[in-house]
C-alpha cells in the first residue's frame, strides 16, 4: 500500500474504530492551530502522527484528553462523544495520556507518582496488580520506587510518566514525544517498552519526533502540516515515501 492523501475516518484499515476525529478545529485565540482534519484509531493498532515542531500534534493529543475544547469538529471514543468533556471523565473513560515533557511531581517518589495515575480509581486490589503490572514493565522504576522523582535521568522520568499513564488502566494511551531529550540507548528502551505494552491490548496514539522509530513501532500514521493532515497509510509505506523521506528522514527526496 502506497500512502495517500486523508479518506474518511474508519476507511483506511479494516478493524474498529476506537478513536474517530472529525472535521476537527482547534485555536488559540484567533490563531487556528488544528484546521479541520479528521483521522481515525482503531482497537489494538499502534498509530502515530508526525510532523514538525508547530503542526498541531500536541494540540490534538491534548484536545482529546479535554484539556482544550475544539471550536468545530467532533472527538469520539468507542461511540461516545469526548466533545466539552473535561479532562478527568476523558481519564475514567480509557483514554490517558503521558504528556510531553513528561512532568512528573518532582517532589514525590516514584511510588507517589504511580499512584496518582489511579486517582479515579476505587479498587485496591486492581491498584496493586496494576503497580505490580508497571513495574514489570519498567524494571528500573521498581529500583527506585521510593526515590524523589526529580531526582531521576530524563529516560528515568519518561518511564515514569508513561507508568502514572499506565495506572489509570487506559484503553487508549496517548504518548506526546516520549522519546524527546533522551540519551540513543534510553530511546531504544523506551520504544522497546511501547511495543511491550501495545502487546498487553492497549491502543496507542503516538507523537513522535523520530519519525522513524515511530513508524517502525506503528501500524499506520499520519503526517501533519500547519494544521492539517497533507498524507496518511500503512506505516511501512510512510517509512517509504520519498516526500516524508526527505522532509522527516533527512533524505533526499
């Protein structure tokens, strides 16, 4: 499969739908910084969204968590409309995301930091199997559990942050460049780790200033320019495409 200009949400792979975005328009002001794409996820996939510094990722990731409100446009998840939904009752509904910059309580522990991630949450029992999940996942972080977290490298933190991620037990994962500011072999392990947690079920949306790591780990992605989706497909079709070659990759076109 080639990559191709955007189709309809739910049209681009045979699966269902979890995520579906549509028509949507974000600003700041004035300032359009999300221009009426639409794309969509589906159930079990690893997508990403790529593009460069400024093109509307964060603000997308962020108008789906409820963080920011759209001014036209729709965000639906598994049926239900996200749409003025504040931030909170977007967690309780299996969407988490582990934002960029990672921003962790710097004055708490590790184990602090994880247990807030279930502050929704009511099961005691589901809460210790979950740490007790994460810290599988994160061997390093069970090796500091009780370490201030802003005592911690930056690779150490970003664990961290997808860990608290982790501990509302999301259905859909929402990662902002989780790999940003990271040390060549702590990168590697944190990709390692997204694909070890797509296994246990969880959908994933991901941004990605790597574009190639990121379409190495994905199902499918899209490509964002000022504000709008210019391709989408097959991520290995993507990795391949001459235009995002040259423009992500570094490559001539």
């Amino acid at each position: 499969m080639t990559a191709t200009s955007p189709s309809a949400p739910g049209t681009t792979r045979a699966g269902t739908p979890m995520l579906v975005v549509e028509g949507l328009e974000v600003y700041y002001g004035s300032i359009a910084a999300v221009k009426g794409f639409s794309f969509v996820v589906n159930e079990g996939e690893i997508v990403t969204l790529i593009g460069s510094n400024g093109a509307g990722k964060s603000t997308t990731l962020r108008t789906i968590s409820g963080l920011i409100h759209p001014r036209k446009g729709t965000v639906t998840f598994q049926g239900e409309s996200l749409n003025a939904i504040p931030g909170h009752e977007v967690v309780a509904r299996g969407v988490s995301q582990s934002p960029e910059g990672r921003r962790v309580f710097a004055r708490m522990t590790v184990r602090e930091n994880l247990e807030l991630g279930a502050f929704l949450r009511k099961d005691k029992d589901g809460i210790a199997a979950d740490l007790d999940r994460v810290l599988e996942l994160f061997p390093r972080l069970k090796e500091r559990l009780h370490q201030k977290a802003g005592t911690m490298s930056g690779g150490e933190q970003q664990m961290l942050a997808m860990g608290r991620a982790m501990m509302s037990r999301p259905r859909l994962l929402l990662l902002d460049e989780p790999s940003m500011g990271l040390a060549p072999l702590m990168v590697q392990k944190v990709f390692e780790t997204i694909i070890a947690v797509a296994k246990e079920g969880v959908t994933i949306l991901l941004i990605e200033q790597n574009a190639k790591l990121a379409l190495e780990v994905s199902d499918r992605g899209y490509v964002m320019e000022s504000g709008v989706i210019t391709l989408e497909g097959e991520a290995a079709a993507l990795l391949h495409d001459p235009k995002v070659r040259a423009a992500y990759l570094g490559e001539a076109a």
